[in-house]
C-alpha cells in the first residue's frame, strides 16, 4: 500500500514541569489565608503548638498534598509522552524505509513509431527531434501523432510479433534469474481494436519465456507499490507490459508497447540494473509536497537530481512542475536538463509511465539521477526516481 506519512500520529510537545513560582506562591498564599482564619476564629489562647500547627501546619500539609499529585500527574505525563514519541519514531522509521523501497530495473523492450529501440527515442528527445507528426490515423482522419509501423489493420498477427520481438529482447537477462523466482506480471492494455490482446500477450509470455507469471489485480505504478510491499521479504520477478494502440487519436497522442523486466534483489550477473524507487502519488495536497517525497524515497539531495521528464500531466505549460522543482532546490537547467517526451512521441496513455521508466533507465545507467512525473489518464499523478544501481540505502540482499 502507499506509504503515508501525514497519517503518522504527530508527536507529543514536551510535557513542561509545574511552575516553581505558581506553586511557591500558592504556599504563601495558603500560609496566610491558615494564619488569618486562625486568629479570626481561634477560641483558644493564640499560643502554643495546637495553634501553630493550625496556623501554619495545616496549610503547609494542604499544599504539600496537592503538589504531591502535580509532581505525580507531571511524571505519569511525562512517561507517556515520552513512551508514544518513541513509539512514533519507531513507526515513523519503519515507513520511511518501506518507503525507499525500491525495484532493480534490469531489461526494457519499448516498440514506438520509431522502432523497438529505446535508444532511438531517447536520441530524438536529446536531439529535439521530435517522432510525432501529423500522418493519418486508422479511421481515416489527419492528426498530429505518432503510431505503430505496420498496424495498419490492426490484426493480431502484427500484435504477436511485436510482442515477440520484445520478449527476444529481455530474454538474455531473463535466463540469468532462477527458474524457480515468484514472477508477477503489470498487464496496462488499451488495444479496443483488438480486444483478445491480453490473453494473446499472456500466452506468448509464457511460452516464450517457459514461466509461469502471476497476474496483479492492480495496473500502473499502483500495481508496482503494491508488489513492493507484498513480495519484499522473498525473492521476486516483476515483468511490466503495456499497449496502447488507438483507433481514433487526438492531437498529441501516440502509440506504443512496452515491457519492463524487475527484481527486488540485486543480481550480482547483472551490473547495469538501474534502481526505480517507490513512485509517489498526488494527493490533495501539492506537486511540490509530492516530489519532496518522491526524493526521500529516491534518498536523492536536491543537487544529485541531473534530469527531469514529464509526460501526460494536465498543467498549464508545465508550471506547476517547474515550481515544484524549484521549491525542493532541485539545481537542473530546465530548458536542456528537462524534457516533456509527450512533445516528442505523443502521449502514450496506458503506456506512458513505461516509457518514462524505460527513457529515464538509459540516462541512469551513465550515472545521472533522474525524476519521472506522470500523468495517466485516471488523472492521477506519479512521481518516482530513478537512479544508477549501487548498493547504498535499503538493502535487500543479492541472488
């Protein structure tokens, strides 16, 4: 589940000792109201030990009473504050590092307009050349996005060989994890031309791979929080897939299928993995809040962030992000150390977190951090980092 720190108690204020001067004043004050009721109402010879202790004793003894029970109630107090900030410290502890919890990325296949080569379009983005382009689409109409090479018909056919194509991609890394891992499987699919896509993708995993996969209820980034948790504790494989071929794009769409193979171990075969940190998601609250979090999972400073890229989020021109990054002193040069790749491969709906992950692993394996903030069309908003592998923070062992 997501990690929410707002919903951590808050800590108890520090419980202050009764004060010396109120207390010594009430003394003073008992002492005189005993002495003058004494000397209004005394019967008796004023003198002696009876009267004294009258006068003065009782008073004394009162006050002693009620200070004892200050003194008692200010330790009880005290132990319990200092009990339940324990206590919270405790739970506070446990959440942040459930929180940089992380996945080991250690293959991505993407399939574009542009080829089944991430590279390319992360060449595209570097260079401003953007893939999008006014072309027309399957219903006959001329809109500026981008689409799938040789989906014309859309026909299954095409849809198992692209999947094919990916699956041969991740298969050398693949044979390097034990037969005998837990495989979960992401299964994001929008293809309403072509409706038996999830049962085609699944079959062909399987075959092709020899593995048995264990579909997630959940999709998106909600389905990796949810593996980051429930399969910490044992060795795990996660194997993302997602397509989005449209029927009728709208300006600024695009097209693509992904597939995304993780660990939650380091895998000492494989040098290159990159480190996808818990996503963070948007709440009522502010973008800036959420990309503060975002860092403590990643345990990124502000100055180790080397890029940023967005893709689907409904801001006015980016604004809001830039000022998120501006609050958390993120140093980046946001003209050339930021990119929108919706501007350069159109937004890919059920596939754009992918193909941010996928984007933003390349640049991470050359050491630069980067952020990833991502808009789906559920009008949720996830943001992640993603880092060079190595072995600081939370440690998770190795296969």
């Amino acid at each position: 589940m997501p990690v929410f720190l707002d919903e951590v108690p808050a800590a108890i204020p520090k419980v202050h000792r009764p004060d010396t001067r109120k207390w010594s004043g009430l003394l003073i004050f008992l002492l005189i109201v005993g002495c003058v009721l004494s000397f209004l109402f005394w019967t008796g010879a004023k003198e002696g030990l009876v009267f004294w202790f009258t006068a003065l004793g009782l008073p004394l003894c009162l006050w002693g009473m009620f200070f004892g029970l200050r003194r008692i109630a200010y330790k009880t107090d005290q132990v319990w504050a200092e009990s339940w900030n324990a206590n919270r410290k405790v739970l506070w502890n446990e959440e942040i590092l459930r929180g940089q919890r992380f996945a080991w990325l250690i293959a991505s296949g993407v399939t574009t307009q542009s080829g089944s080569r991430t590279d390319k379009i992360l060449s595209a983005i570097q260079s401003s050349y953007p893939i999008i382009q006014v072309q027309k689409t399957r219903g006959g109409n001329y809109v500026r996005h981008s689409k799938l090479p040789g989906f014309e018909e859309c026909q299954s056919a095409e849809f198992c060989e692209a999947i094919k194509t990916l699956i041969m991609q991740i298969k050398p890394v693949l044979a390097k994890i034990p037969s005998d891992i837990t495989c979960w499987l992401i299964a994001d699919f929008d293809t309403p031309e072509l409706p038996d896509a999830l049962p085609i993708a699944l079959e062909l995993i399987s075959s092709e791979t020899g593995r048995s996969f264990i579909l997630l209820k959940n999709n998106g980034f909600e389905a990796l929080d949810s593996w980051l948790d429930n399969t910490w504790r044992k060795p795990s494989l996660l194997l993302s897939i997602s397509a989005e071929i449209r029927q009728a794009p709208r300006e600024g769409e695009g097209e693509a299928i992904t597939l995304i193979l993780m660990l939650n171990r380091k895998h000492s075969d494989i040098p290159d993995a990159v480190q996808l940190h818990r996503p963070e998601r948007y709440k009522n609250d502010s973008l800036t809040k959420t990309l503060s979090r975002a860092l403590i999972w990643s345990q990124l400073l502000p100055e180790e962030v080397k890029g940023s890229c967005i893709t689907g989020l409904n801001f006015s021109q980016d604004v809001e992000w830039y000022s998120a990054c501006a609050e958390n002193n993120l140093s980046l040069d946001m003209t050339e150390d930021h990119k929108n790749i919706d501007d350069f491969i159109g937004y890919g709906g059920v596939s754009a977190p992918w193909l941010a992950v996928a984007i933003s692993s390349l640049v991470a394996r050359s050491g630069a951090a980067q952020v990833i903030a991502v808009g789906t069309d559920t009008n949720d908003i996830w943001i992640a980092g993603v880092t060079p592998g190595d072995d600081t923070g939370t440690r998770q062992g190795t296969l």
